[in-house]
C-alpha cells in the first residue's frame, strides 16, 4: 500500500477525524439518508412544476416566476449561510451548522413546492 505509512501511528489524525462524526448511530445514518431522498423528490418536483408554468404561462407570469425563483435562491442561500455561521460561531461543529444551514433551504423547498401545486 502506498500511504501505509499514514496509519502507523495508533491514532493518526485522519483517522480521529473520520471518528468525529458527531455520535451519529445507523438510526441516524438512515433518518438523514431518507430526509436526503425526500428532499431531492421534492426540489425535483418544484423544478418540473416551474418548467410547466414557464412553459404554459404568459410572459408575464413566466417573467414573475423567474424573478421570484433567481430572489427566493439567493435569500435562500444567504439565511443558509448565516445560520451555519452562527453555528459555528457558537462553536456547535460542523455537522450542526449544516444542519443549521440545510434548514431555511428545506423551508423554501418545502414553500415552493406547496405553492406550484396549488396552482397547477
């Protein structure tokens, strides 16, 4: 092996990193793995009902859509933003301010998505 070398040491530091993973169980590892699926459905189904409404509103509305899509990602983003750097600053970890960060991104998916299907 190549980099055996690395893994002499008993605890080589890559190895401690990969060990703080924030005491997440399989449990855990599946909850995140199905909200993960269940997120992508649904920002899936917001990208189809947006091609739709583009494709078969007027100008006007697909001009509306469009600037309230491009707004609403880069608020998004910023909140996303912000939270993972107050959690952070908080000293809560990495895994915590992705969290932190994956919540206001959930939260406008999840708005989008109840919005375009009440109007199609």
């Amino acid at each position: 092996m190549q980099f055996s070398e690395n893994f002499i040491e008993p605890n080589a530091a890559i190895l401690d990193n990969l060990r703080d993973y924030g005491g997440m169980n399989s449990t855990n590892f599946w909850d995140n793995w199905l909200e993960a699926v269940r997120f992508t459905c649904e920002a899936q189904s917001v990208i189809s009902a947006r091609l739709m409404l583009l494709a078969s509103a007027t100008p006007d509305a697909a001009v509306e859509e469009t600037a309230r899509m491009v707004t609403e990602k880069f608020l998004a983003f910023a909140k996303a933003g912000l939270a993972a750097e107050k959690a952070l600053e908080d000293g809560l970890g990495f895994y915590a301010a992705a969290e932190k960060a994956y919540a206001p991104l959930a939260d406008c998916v999840h708005a989008n998505s109840g919005r375009l299907s009440r109007a199609a």
